[in-house]
C-alpha cells in the first residue's frame, strides 16, 4: 500500500506543479500551442532541471542516470 501511496503523492505533485506553473500563467489559442507549452515545460525543466530533495538535489535525469547508468532500454 505504501508504494501506491508514493506513486499517488508523486502524480498529485506533478500536476499540482502543471497547474501552478504552466497551465495558470499562460493563455493558449489552441491544443496544439498548449500541447507544445506542456511538452516543453516536462522535458526542458520538470525532468532535466527542477532538483528534489529525495534524488540527493539533482534532477530526475541526472538521478537515473546516476542510480542505474549502465542500464539497458526495456
């Protein structure tokens, strides 16, 4: 059950940045224009940038490819 709990509270913190960071600050003309907004914002900072503190301060990317870096595509 705690794993579940894990994953619920790393979406809730995901969506809840979406909405607060993204989504509230821009005005978008169409779905594609909020689609590339979004993509942007996940692979630019949310993945490459934002540092947390459970990945010892460095980025989901730099954490997995500190944790696991020899690992093979699945």
């Amino acid at each position: 059950m705690t794993i579940y709990r894990s994953i619920n509270a790393a979406a809730e913190a995901f969506f809840s940045s979406l909405e607060w960071e993204v989504l509230s600050r821009h005005e978008f003309e169409n779905t594609r224009q909020a689609q590339a907004v979004v993509l942007d914002w996940c692979y630019g900072f949310y993945n490459h940038e934002r540092r947390h503190s459970a990945a010892g301060m460095m980025s989901p990317v730099s954490y997995e490819n500190t944790a696991a870096p020899n690992r093979e595509a699945a």
